[in-house]
C-alpha cells in the first residue's frame, strides 16, 4: 500500500502535464515550447532535490564520507558485489529480475516510438496525444490504491501475473489504430503500470534483507539499463528499415514468457523480510 500511495502521489502531480505540454505547443510552437518546457522540468528538479536533502537515512552504514575518488575506487568493488549479490536471494528474485529486464529491453524498443507512430502512422492530432497521455497518468491514479490494497490482501504473485496480462493487450490495441482504441489501450497500460509497481516492489521488499536491497537494487538497474539502451538502438532500427510496427510486436510477445515466469517460478515467500 504504500508503494500505491507514493504512485498515487507521484501521478496526480503530474496529470496536468500533458495539459500544459500541449498548451505550451498551441501557443508557442514546437521549438519555443519545448524550450519553456525544459526550462520547468530543470526549476521542479532543482526543487525535488533541495526536499531529498531533508531525507533521513533508516540504515545505517559504517562509510559515510562520500568523494567522488572515493566513488571511483569502489566502481569495481561494487560491480563484483552487485553481482555477487544474487547467490544469496531466492531464485524467484532473480526469475521477477529476468522479466523485469526482459520487459524492459523490448518496451525500449518501443516506447519512444509511441508519439511517432499515433502522429504519423494513425494520425491523432497532437492536442488529441496530450489527452490520451492524461488518460494514461489518470488511469494510474484511479488504480494505485485499489492495485496497493489488493498486493497487500490477496498476495503479490496475482496481481504480478494480472499486470502482464493487461500489459499484453496495450500494443495490439495501439495498433489496430483509431482514437478510442488508443484511449482503451493507454487505460490498460496505466492499470498495467499501476499493478506492476505495487506487486513487484512488494515482493521485491519481502524477497531482499535490507542489508541486500541496496546491491540487488544497483544490479538491477545496471543491467536493466543497459539492456534498454540496446532495445533502444535495435527499436529505431526495425522501426526504420523493417516496419514500424515490429517494435510494438516484439514487445507484445515479451509480455508471454513474462506472465509465464511469474506464473510458474516466482514464489511468494512464507515469511516476509522486513
């Protein structure tokens, strides 16, 4: 639940966003409104990072003087760590992380090709995109809580496995092309997000000991990254030189091993870390 209330949060913040993007666009164009728009994005981040200074450590470490030759000393350490971390989580941690990487290697491929393919290919108007983006921002809000109440009463693995199943519809509705399809495919999609969140940092949470949480994190995302900077490269070049619609098809089919995975070889722990 409270993964959901800071999903809840995060999104009713920024519903208005694609509201103000679009505003930004009629007014002042592409170029100058973009512009304005960065210009906000750096005063908000500037914000958030003048409100994490007033954050307070929950676990404590026995280094707590930071440099950056410091940093760079320990790179190596770290990667070897991060690694190593593994041999010491339940399987069904390492088998959430291969979805999590897999799903993101191919949603990269697609992902940024999203606005490009509802422009050019289905021809929704740009105003129209910024509506279908506060659907989708809004659709996360109105599942986050209800997404938190359910990992937390019926079990994390359900609603996991749920996520992948919604997410599976979202491509092939995006592509069967028109506007309400488009509007039903980006309400799945934000529910999908919505289940997804709740579940998997649930179970992640009840997998990982703390001490753990932060190497599993680090690794996680390393890897995770990195694929997705390849799904990136690879989606430009299916969308260009084959069809546009490959990227979206490779990441509908991901979605099946995923669901699969979680159905069979994720387990849920019999007692929870805390």
């Amino acid at each position: 639940m409270g993964f959901s209330i800071a999903m809840f949060v995060n999104n009713a913040a920024s519903i208005l966003s694609p509201a103000v993007a679009g505003f930004l666009f009629v007014q002042y164009g592409l170029i100058s409104g973009v512009r304005i728009a960065y210009l906000m994005v750096v005063a908000f981040y500037l914000c958030a990072a003048f409100v994490r200074t007033r954050l307070t450590e929950t676990l404590q470490s026995g280094h707590n003087e930071v440099s950056l030759s410091r940093a760079l000393s320990e790179y190596p350490k770290a990667v070897k760590e991060g690694i190593s971390v593994w041999r010491l989580l339940p399987r069904s941690m390492f088998f959430m992380f291969l979805t999590n990487a897999l799903s993101s290697f191919t949603w990269a491929m697609s992902y940024p090709y999203l606005l490009v393919y509802a422009t050019e290919v289905l021809d929704i108007k740009e105003v129209d995109w910024a509506i279908v983006m506060m659907v989708y921002t809004g659709s996360m809000i109105f599942a986050a809580l209800p997404s938190g109440k359910l990992t937390d009463k019926i079990g994390r693995k359900k609603p996991l496995f749920t996520s992948w199943v919604f997410l599976a519809f979202f491509p092939i509705l995006f592509l069967l092309g028109d506007l309400p399809l488009v509007f039903a495919a980006f309400l799945l999609f934000g529910t999908s997000n919505a289940l997804f969140v709740a579940s998997y940092q649930a179970l992640e949470a009840d997998l990982v000991p703390r001490e753990l949480r932060g190497k599993e994190v680090g690794c996680s995302q390393f890897i995770t990254y990195l694929l997705m900077s390849i799904g990136g490269l690879a989606g430009g070049f299916f969308y260009q030189f084959f069809s546009p619609t490959v990227p979206f098809i490779i990441a509908f089919l991901s979605t099946i091993p995923c669901a699969v995975i979680t159905l069979f070889l994720i387990r849920e722990p019999h007692k929870r870390e805390t």
